[in-house]
C-alpha cells in the first residue's frame, strides 16, 4: 500500500485506523484482493471496516486465515494448489458468508459503490453482496464505455457465480448496466430471478434536455468531497457552494481536495482526495455520454422492481449541504420503463430523494422488499428433461387411446371401418348409466380427434383409418408399445399400471356393474393414485412450485408482522402428493404456522395423519366437504391466511359456490393458491374420467368442453367474480398463460 497512500512503511502505525490514511472504499477493495490471492481466502470488504486498524485486521486474518493455510498445507502440499482465482479490482465483496441468494448491485454514474455497504447491513450476513467500482475513479485510468463495463462485470459475476439464478440491481445509471447484463445472462441460458432499478432515469431527450450539463459543478463536486467526508456522520464538516465562492470553476476541484485534507484532519495526501472527486467526475462524464446514445431494447429477461423517490434529485433535507433540486419535476420517467418492460414491473415509490434512497428513514422499507425478492427462490426447470417428458407422455397417451380402441374392439364395436351407430344404440349397446354419459361422449370425441371416427349428422361412423396396415399393425404390437414404454421412458413408467387397469375397467364401470372405487383404490390401496402425482418432472415442478409461492407469502406476512400466527387449509389433499412439498418448504415457520390437512373423504385424512403426522407437529388433520359450508363443518369464517387447493376442485359441481366458500374461509389480507390443468389432458379423462366426482359439475359453461377443468382465462374471470382482487397465473418457463397445460393460480382477497 506503500504506492497509493504514499507512505513508507515506517510511518504507519499499527494502531491508528487505517481511514485515517486514506484506505476508502477502492483501497479496501485492493486489501481484499491481496489477501485473497496470497491465502486463497475471500474476505468480505466489511473486514476492513470492522477491524480498523492493521494490528486488529492481523489479528482477524491470523486467526481466520492461518490454521486453514496449514491444513490446507498438510492436505496438498502447497498455498499456489489451493489459491481460487483473483477477483478483477472492480468487483466488491461486500458480504461473502451468506448461505441464501448472492445480489450484485451496480454503481450509480460517479462510478462509487458506498450507498451499497448501507443495504449489506440493512439485509444481514445471510445475504452475499457484491458490488463494483468503476475503472476510472482512481482519476488515473480510462474508464470503461458502457459496453465494455456490461461485458466486463459480466465476466466478474460469472466468477463469483458461475450459473444462475442470478439476482442483480442497480442505482441510477447502474440500473441500465444491470438491465444489460441481465439481457446478455439471459442471452446465454441463465435464469434471472429478478432486476432491481434504483430511480434509474431513461435514456429519453426528456432527461436529457433537462439534465445534461446541468449538475457537474453545480452539484456533483460537492456531493463527491461531501462523500469522502462522510458528512451524513459528521455534519460538522459539510462543505458547501458558500466555501467555493470566489474560487475559479477550474481551481474548484484542487481547492475542495485541500479543504476535505484540512476539515478531515486525515493522514492521507490531498493528492488522493483530488483523484477521488477527479475520478468520480470522470466516470460521470462517460455515464452522461452513454445516456446520449444508450436506447434500451424492451426487457423480458425478469420481473423488474423499480424505486422511484417523491423528492427529486437532491431534496430539501439532504445531509450534503446541498440545494435542492428535483430535475425531472414534471416527468414521470417511470411511465418509460412500463413501456421497456415486457414483464411484470412493479413501482415502489419512496419518501427520499434521489441519493438517499438506500438511507435512513427509508432504508428499511426498500431492504424489506429486496429480502422478499431475495427470498424468492427459484424453482429448477430443465428444459431438456421436460421435452423428454412431453415425448414420453405423448407416447403413453397414444398407447392409452390403442387400449380405449380395444377396449371397444373387444366388446364387439368399431372393429372394422364403416360401422354406423346413433349415439342411443351405442349407449345401449355398452349399458352406460346416466353418469357416465359424460366420459362416453369425451371417449368419441377422443377417437374422432384421431380420425378414427367420424361424426356424420346424428350417425357415428367408424373411418377407414381402421383398416391401414400401420393401424392394423400398432393394434397387433400393443404389448410392445407397452414394453417400449418401460424400458425408454422411464419417466412415465409409473403412470402405466394406473393407464390399465382403468382401460380393462371400462365396460364394467361405465354399466355401473363395477365402482370405480374399487378400480382406483383395490382393496383400499392408494398406489396407483399416488404414484400418478409423484416422480416425474411435471407433477414435481409444480408442486415445488406450488410450495415455493406459499413459502414466500408466508415469509412476506411472517417480514411484515414477525409475531403474528399463520393458518393455512389445505383442501382435497387426498394422498399428500402436493403437501410432502408444501411440509419440507414451510418446515422452517414451524413454530408460527398451523396447517390443516382437510379431504372430503375420512380415509384420506387419515391416510395423510399416518404419513405426515409423526414428522410435521405442526399439521392437524380434519374432514371438509368445500362444497358445503364450511362454518357447519366447524370451521371458523375469515381465520386462514391461506388456503391450498392442489388437484381437486375441478371435481366440485358448482365452482363459483366452492370459491365462495374458500373466499369465506380466507382474513382479509387472505389468499388462495390452486393448481390444476388448465387444458384438457386425455390421460386424466381415461382414468380419473372414471370417477363420479370427474363429471359432477353443472356449470358447463364455465368449463373445458369434455372435461370439468377451467382455462386460465376462465380461472381469471371466476376468481375476480368472487371477490378475489388479483389474480396471478405462473407455470412452466416461457410459456404464455393460454398454453398452459397446467397451472398455479393465486387469487389474493380484497373483502374490506
């Protein structure tokens, strides 16, 4: 440190803080990379903060440092094997030991990360930070162009963080930096969680002709010395334009460094304070630039936050000795990024100005919903795997419709092409019961969906596709298809068995000689079920979906009111296929939750007390018909802050009353989360078509055709009905809402 401070080593005492020789911000950044690339050890950059002085940093570093470098030694036989690769100056640790979700945060235009340090300790150790420091505000070197600096943090994010999720912001112009990035990181395959924009002003002639050549020596030299002097802890030495008074525009910067060198009574060289408001100054000069030429492409690479501020650039109350000033006063640059913004972007307006936003009093309020977003872990998806999963599942729905086929052929129908029937003569023919007139009709239209048959006025007719050789010879290799099936889709293998012993069961069901009951559950076993809605990738993500949006809502009350005990209903849990999720991600509230576990069907709910009870205590177990009222049941109105419904309210008769009764359930502040197909699958309508509740409802009109399921938009429209102010639909990765085939819709309660 000898070369930047300029001092030999015999004129530092270990016991003085090293603030004192002038180690700011950069040169603590330059004491974290020495001692990472000399012991293989990455330090946070607030080490250097917490011990101050060279005799307690030692001390730290011996005894962190020191008994690793020797086991190490003992383990491989040398430092160099182990050291990880040196950090490029520009990036920042500001905290390291976190074990939840890493955040970068880019500099705002003076190209200095400090306001950053205030949001590491508004968040907490559990959260790793990194910030950077602009090339060029050591007043010596060029800084960067704006390309450049998108490519190169880039690069120093991957090193820190080699894959995503990455959760990245910015503030003011770093904001534009960050959007890049995240459009390049998103470019490549990674997932971005989330884009947080701290009062970054567009690139539009608006800001411009209002902003350009308006502030340098007008503001941002005094807001750069007051910065070093960090006035906001010590008022007393605030300098102002009334010390500048006199001074020649040129002279003002050298003049302010010999003045901070005075005021501070620092040991460090007034040359350095000179380069720090010089390098500040210059950085800013490149970011004014890049706002000339800089038009952003619209973003859809995440959902994006953005903090706005009600006082303008610099407010009446700053602490910098400075005159307010709101630039934009008559402009609402958010409006701009709703058009950028493809995604969701969500406004939070603040009571500061443009500087303090990261200060108190509204320091809290903004690191609050960064925790929340933090906190929002994502859900892996593997796009490949679920390709495969989409072809294996065509594959077993197309071996499903071959044994409907049979299943027909076998009982003396559509065995060859040609064959008329009236609708009547085949329902006589098989002896359907009234109930499952229904299921016949989405089992023809099935086959004239694949042109097997044909509707011809009121006459169903068989077509000659049945008489093809392909045809003839997939119906012979049936059994085949079935080991095919086995031994190259491995992940639709448990949803076989299920597949066939419904097929085998159709005549016997459909005449009502047999009940499905016993079909789906023999002898009271839940295996075929449960193996249904476990173990592949679609079933999984979205119960880890399902689980994770619970999570996070839980987490947001617990942040908001930490004492406060949360109820939550489950409805139709069945066997547990979505609540072994939902259990291991909310474990952790254990102590402030009550999660009620509720079916219909008493076997059910005793079913789940022998599987979940001796692991989750905080899990009660109790009978509910949704379809009634729940209050006759014994359930208290408006006592649940959540209400789960994972599978199962397709099958009630009249959703608008289920979601009635759900929405009397629910506190004020309540909500619903639903996951259910939101298109017709013809797996589901081949065996859990079979059973009575698949086929209960009455409002037709509200639901798929052939199937008791609801469209997304039918979802929207149903819930808003109710009472439910928001609806939110997520599903698969990059998939729009009405292609969907399944989805997680959470309705939030707006009853006053």
């Amino acid at each position: 440190m000898q070369a930047p401070l300029k001092l030999k080593p015999d004129e530092m005492k270990d016991d003085v803080e090293l603030s004192e020789y002038g180690v700011d911000s950069m040169l603590s950044s330059m004491i974290v990379q020495i001692v990472q690339e000399r012991f293989g050890e990455e330090i946070d950059l607030g080490i250097v903060i917490e011990y101050p002085t060279i005799k307690e940093l030692s001390a730290y570093l011996a005894s962190r440092i020191k008994p690793q470098v020797i086991n190490r030694r003992e383990a491989v036989g040398s430092i160099s094997s182990f050291n990880k690769p040196k950090l490029p100056p520009e990036i920042m640790p500001i905290n390291t030991k976190g074990t939840k979700q890493v955040s970068f945060w880019i500099h705002g235009a003076t190209g200095y990360p400090n306001i950053f340090n205030n949001l590491s300790k508004a968040l907490g150790p559990d959260y790793p930070l990194y910030s950077f420091l602009a090339k060029g505000t050591d007043g010596k070197s060029i800084p960067r162009m704006f390309d450049e600096m998108v490519l190169h943090y880039l690069e120093c994010i991957r090193l820190v963080q080699p894959k995503g999720p990455y959760f990245l912001g910015g503030h003011s112009f770093g904001g534009l930096v960050a959007m890049e990035i995240a459009r390049k990181l998103k470019s490549e395959g990674e997932v971005i969680l989330h884009l947080v924009m701290l009062d970054t002003y567009p690139t539009t002639s608006e800001v411009n002709d209002q902003f350009y050549e308006t502030y340098d020596f007008d503001f941002l030299k005094l807001y750069l010395v007051n910065s070093f002097l960090k006035v906001e802890q010590n008022p007393s030495l605030v300098i102002t334009s009334k010390d500048l008074e006199g001074i020649p525009k040129r002279f003002q910067v050298a003049y302010l460094a010999k003045l901070a060198k005075e005021r501070s009574n620092k040991l460090i060289e007034t040359d350095e304070i000179f380069n720090f408001i010089k390098g500040g100054l210059l950085v800013s000069d490149f970011a004014e630039e890049t706002y000339l030429i800089h038009k952003p492409e619209p973003y859809d690479a995440s959902n994006v936050t953005f903090v706005k501020t009600t006082k303008g650039f610099v407010g009446p109350d700053n602490n910098m000795g400075l005159p307010a000033v709101d630039i934009l006063k008559d402009y609402d640059y958010s409006l701009y990024w709703k058009e950028v913004v493809n995604s969701e972007l969500e406004i939070l307006t603040v009571d500061s100005d443009h500087n303090g936003l990261l200060d108190h009093p509204v320091l809290p309020y903004v690191s609050e919903k960064i925790e929340m977003l933090l906190g929002v872990t994502h859900v892996p998806f593997d796009v490949e795997e679920y390709g495969r999963f989409q072809v294996a599942f065509t594959k077993l729905t197309e071996y499903g419709h071959f044994l409907l086929l049979c299943t027909f052929k076998t009982l003396g129908i559509f065995k060859s092409a040609g064959e008329k029937y009236t609708k009547e003569q085949l329902l006589d023919e098989l002896k359907v019961i009234p109930e499952y007139h229904r299921l016949f009709d989405a089992l023809i239209e099935m086959m004239v969906q694949k042109k097997w048959l044909e509707i011809q006025g009121e006459v169903i007719v068989s077509t000659r596709t049945l008489q093809s050789k392909v045809f003839n010879k997939k119906v012979n290799e049936i059994g085949q298809m079935k080991t095919i099936l086995e031994e190259e889709y491995s992940e639709i293998k448990s949803y076989i068995p299920l597949l066939e012993v419904c097929s085998a069961a159709y005549a016997d069901v459909l005449s009502g000689r047999v009940d499905h009951m016993n079909v789906l559950f023999p002898n009271g076993s839940m295996q075929y079920v449960a193996n249904v809605y476990k173990g592949n990738i679609q079933t999984d993500y979205y119960n880890h979906l399902l689980a994770q949006l619970l999570h996070d809502s839980i987490r947001k009350r617990l942040n908001k009111y930490p004492h406060t005990h949360i109820q939550i209903l489950e409805v139709g849990a069945g066997t547990g296929g979505a609540s072994a999720f939902i259990f291991d991600s909310i474990k952790e509230f254990a102590s402030q939750i009550r999660y009620v576990y509720s079916d219909v069907s008493s076997a059910f709910v005793q079913y789940g007390r022998k599987e979940y009870g001796s692991s989750y205590p905080f899990v009660d177990y109790k009978v509910l018909n949704v379809e009634r009222d729940p209050e006759l049941q014994g359930y208290e109105p408006h006592s649940f802050d959540f209400v789960v419904c994972s599978n199962v309210l397709h099958t009630t008769s009249v959703m608008g009353n289920t979601l009635q009764h759900i929405h009397s359930l629910l506190k004020d502040s309540g909500e619903v989360l639903i996951n259910e197909l939101t298109q017709v699958i013809d797996y589901n309508t081949l065996t859990f078509g079979l059973t009575s509740g698949w086929w209960l409802y009455t409002d037709e009109h509200k639901r798929i055709k052939h199937s008791p399921l609801l469209s997304t938009e039918l979802w929207k429209a149903e819930l808003k009905n109710i009472g439910f102010h928001s609806v939110q639909i997520s599903g698969t990765p990059d998939t729009s809402e009405n292609e969907l085939p399944q989805s997680i819709i959470v309705g939030k309660n707006c009853r006053k």
